[in-house]
C-alpha cells in the first residue's frame, strides 16, 4: 500500500491550486474563512464558475461531459478547494442525483437534466426524510399514484436543506404497499414550480432558514420523470447515499477547520492551556486517522482492488470530528461566540474586541447546528449496525 502522491499527481494538485486561487471571488473566500453566512447567490456564483471550467461535475465520467478524473484527482481536488476557502458545492445535484440518472436513467433522461446540473444552472434538491421516516427510510409514506401517464403526488418531506432554493427535487415516493417497505418505493424527479408544491421554512434556534418541510398536495407528475422501474427506488437510494455518506466525511474541510480552531484558540488565549492545546492534539489526531483512512480506499481504487465498503464508517468519524472542531472553537471563543445577528453579520460588521479573529462568526450557532451531523444521511447508531453486518460479518 502506497500512500504517497505521484510526481504526476503532485503536478495535478498545483494545477488545481493555481486555478482555484485565480478565479475564487476573495468576497466569498472570506466569508468561508471566517464561517459567515453564503447567499444563494454566493454558492451559486461558485458553481456556476466550476461548471464553465467543466468540474462542477468533477466526479463525473467523460462519457457525461466531466473530466473522467481518479478517484485521486477527485480527492486532491477538494482537498486544494477546501484549503482555499470555497464554498462546498451543494451536493444534491452534481453529486447525489446525477450519478443515479448517470446510471438508472434513460438517455432522453440524460440529455435533459444532466447538462443544467453541470453548468451549476439548476438548483436541487433531496426529498428523502419525512415525519416518522428518517434513518428508516424505507417506511416513507409520501405515496405517487399512477393515472394515465401522470403520477399523482401526495405527502410531505421534512428537513430539505436549502429547499426554500430548489428548482426540482427527487424524492422517494411510495408506489406500492405489497410485500416488504422497501421493495414498494420509486424514485421521482419532481419540478419544484408545480401547482401542489409548497415550501415552508423550518427556523433554527440561530433563526436562520437553513431546511424546510416541503408539501405535495395532487402533484401532476409525468411519469417520463421516474428514474429506472417503478418500485425499485430503494436501489437507487442505496446507490445515492454510499456518495452522501462519503461526502459528509469531509477531511479536508476538517484540516481547513481545525487549522481555524488553532488560530482562535491563540488569539483568545486559551492556546497555553495544556489541557485545552490536549484536546486539539486529540481531535488532529482523529483528522490525521481519517485522512489514512481515505487514502488507503484511494490507493485500494488506484491499484485495481475493491476497498472495503466503508462509507458508513467514513460517515461515523466524519461527522464526530465536525462536533469536535465545532465545540471546541466556541470554547476557546467563551462569551464572544454567543452574539448571533444576522442583519450585522450581512453588513460585514466585524466587532470592535482587541484581537479579534473570529469576524462574526456565530461560534455557538454553528456548535448547535453541527449537532445534525450524526443524524443526518443515516443516524451514526444506524450506520454501526451496518458497519459491524458489511465489515465484521
């Protein structure tokens, strides 16, 4: 097992870091930097400049208009993004619900919703959990009836990050209640601008509208819009998340966070505190396994062996050390991560303490809001079980 990167891999990172740093709005930079709120339009403006370049899609195969990069490359490249300070790109669609079309969908399928995913035109979104139906997926209730060459759509999802934004949603429908819950599930693109389709805002405690609870009451959908076969949606939702999973591990934002949490931890004092300077050994500690632990499924796919599936335990450690980082900066920054105003924040207000580092970064909120991480995309209790059944045996 190599983990080392090659000359022409080497090669391949200062590339994309000469890029990246070229053609990043430093606006946006800055407030990824200092964890500051991102419009619509600032996460949009990012990907619309990745998809002119041809990687917003950067997982993506040739065949489909992306760049056919190694699983290396593809890792290198969100590492030098991550470092520099861009926006994550919103995974729904370039990430998630592409791969599925790529795979289950038709051509006529293809050639209609892959390019404005790609191009960063298109805002998705994911239509999976409901009210009663989280990590037990398989019990959603939303249910699609078919009429004539329509599925008629009825139910509700729930906690659909950014949905107030989304412009089509795929969700999983229930088209049948004959055998186990799983085998009577479909997967459904559905155009947001619907007669039927209602958004309404969920507020979080920091009073941002992050997730939504989205609502189908007799939506009309054509039934060219259902990916694959009717019941066998529950395949392709297995497929869709083994990428979610991988996703929200996120070690390179975790090495671009904690080098964070260092110069906070400095400023406000606490850095001589040996106990506290522990805790950071500790959670660099982890951030380093993680890192081992993705490179050696890299170079498992670079040496044409099949990696353990580990996307669960990827999902596990991922989310825990962004609780982690998470807590950690807001109690190095005591008192001064609590205040939370949106409209200051907007305006670039930056506070007015000596030596402050922390812009207005909302310490706290993000502490609060980071507690979703071990619930969301498969609860980390679930995705143990399925860890000891896939890995153990």
């Amino acid at each position: 097992m190599d983990l080392a990167f090659t000359p022409e891999e080497q090669a391949f990172r200062e590339e994309i870091r000469s890029w990246v740093r070229a053609n990043l709005p430093e606006d946006i930079a800055r407030k990824v930097r200092n964890d500051l709120h991102l419009t619509r339009e600032d996460m949009q403006r990012w990907a619309k400049i990745l998809g002119k370049k041809g990687w917003l899609g950067y997982g993506w195969p040739k065949e489909f208009g992306g760049p056919g990069w190694s699983a290396v490359q593809k890792h290198l490249f969100e590492e030098e993004c991550a470092l520099a300070g861009t926006p994550r790109i919103v995974p729904f669609g370039p990430v998630m619900v592409a791969p599925v079309i790529m795979a289950y969908g038709t051509p006529e399928q293809h050639r209609r919703f892959l390019p404005g995913i790609a191009s960063g035109e298109v805002w998705w979104s994911q239509g999976y959990s409901e009210p009663g139906s989280g990590s037990d997926l398989a019990s959603v209730k939303t249910r699609a009836e078919r009429v004539g060459d329509k599925y008629i759509v009825n139910g509700q999802k729930t906690w659909t990050t950014l949905g107030q934004y989304g412009e089509w949603i795929f969700c999983l429908v229930r088209t049948s209640n004959e055998g186990k819950p799983q085998t009577g599930i479909s997967f459904l693109l559905i155009d947001m601008k619907s007669p039927g389709v209602t958004v309404r805002p969920i507020k979080l405690l920091d009073g941002s509208h992050e997730v939504n609870e989205v609502f189908f009451d007799n939506v009309q959908v054509p039934a060219d819009q259902l990916i694959g076969e009717e019941n066998k949606g529950w395949t392709y939702a297995k497929h869709l998340l083994s990428h979610e999973r991988t996703n929200i591990a996120d070690v390179n934002r975790a090495k671009r966070e904690l080098e964070r949490l260092k110069r906070i931890a400095k400023t406000e004092g606490v850095w001589e505190d040996q106990r506290f300077r522990d805790q950071i050994a500790l959670l660099e500690i982890d951030v380093i396994a993680l890192e081992m632990l993705v490179l050696r499924v890299l170079s498992a796919m670079k040496s044409g062996k099949n990696p353990l599936d580990i996307a669960g335990l990827l999902k596990i450690k991922g989310s825990e050390i962004q609780q982690r980082y998470s807590e950690l900066m807001m109690l190095a920054a005591g008192p001064y991560a609590l205040p939370y105003i949106q409209e200051a924040m907007e305006a670039g207000y930056q506070g007015d303490f000596p030596g402050n580092v922390l812009g207005n970064a909302p310490l706290a909120a993000t502490y609060f809001n980071m507690r979703k991480t071990t619930i969301y995309g498969g609860s980390n209790e679930v995705q143990r079980n399925i860890v000891a059944q896939t890995v153990l045996g």
